[in-house]
C-alpha cells in the first residue's frame, strides 16, 4: 500500500470527512532535503470534517498526526495540512 493510501485510510477511520484530498507533492521537492526518488516523501492534505468542529487549529493537526500515528509520521518528511469543519 502507498503511504498517500495509508494516509487516505486513515484519516477516514479517524474523522469521516466530508471532503478528503491527499497530493504527493514529493516531485516538487526535487533536489531539496527530504526528497526521496520514487516520491511519498511531501503531502499535501485538505479535510473537511465535522470532527473538527469546536478544535482550534492546533487541536485539528494534533488530532491529525495521532490519526496518521508515530510510525507513518516518522516515514514522511513534510506534511501541509488544510483543515476545517
């Protein structure tokens, strides 16, 4: 399974969103710290879910990596997180 699944499946479990979009942006990272050939190294996630409401917007991506869990987060180098209700 790809880590773009992983995270998909995951965050599903976790909060049911209405909207849900994982982007590897891995290739355009090319050349700078973290990239790895093949990609699933960069994403970009949006969600909207009603889990967040009532979350300040530390509270949603706390709520998020303990979703994705240690192990996926310590495999990915940068993840950009759009989040809201």
């Amino acid at each position: 399974m790809s880590k773009a699944q992983d995270i998909e499946d995951r965050l599903k479990a976790a909060f049911a969103p209405r909207e849900l979009e994982v982007v590897d942006d891995s290739e355009r990272h090319r050349g700078h710290a973290g990239f790895q050939e093949g990609g699933e190294s960069h994403y970009n996630v949006r969600i909207r879910a009603q889990a967040f409401k009532g979350m300040n917007r530390l509270a949603r991506h706390r709520a998020v990596h303990a979703a994705l869990g240690p192990e996926l987060i310590a495999r990915i180098h940068a993840l950009a997180l759009d989040l809201d209700v």
